[in-house]
C-alpha cells in the first residue's frame, strides 16, 4: 500500500507537495472516524510532523521572497500600523 510506506518516510525527506498531500490524506482519515484510539493517535501524531515540516518550507519560500522588496515598499495590510504618532 503506498499510503503506508510513505507514512514511514521520515518528514524531512518529503518535498512541501508530498507533505502537505499526506497531511490532507490524514486529516481526511481521522474526519472519516471509525478508527481505534491508537491508530488515531498516531496519524494525529503524524500529522504534527508533517504540518510542522509543511510550515517550515512556507517560512523558508518566505524568507527567499521578503528580501527583495526592500525597506519601505511595504504597502501591505498593517502597513499603517507603524506609525507611532
């Protein structure tokens, strides 16, 4: 079963995409209900990790994206939030 042996890949050798379509998979299982305590247990489990793992990749494409605008170009929501007046 391929949902299986890649539940046993360690999450930090999964890209973002095979990552976030486990967690989705997971979170879907768990919604299903019908399972024994420790099997939910342990998909909760694992889906920490991979929403853990997921996160990490978003704050890493993050961080490559926020250098180039620049200071002062921020015209985002909260913007007006720096003013201190």
């Amino acid at each position: 079963m391929a949902s299986k042996s890649r539940a046993k890949s360690p999450a930090e050798d999964l890209s973002y995409e095979d990552a976030r379509d486990e967690l989705a998979t997971i979170v879907a299982t768990l919604e299903s209900g019908g399972l024994a305590l420790e099997e939910s247990l342990a998909l909760w489990e694992r889906g920490e990790v991979l929403a853990a793992h997921c996160e990490s990749w978003l704050a890493a494409a993050r961080a490559r994206v926020e250098p180039e605008d620049g200071p002062g170009e921020d015209d985002g929501p909260g913007a007006e939030d720096e003013d201190d007046d």
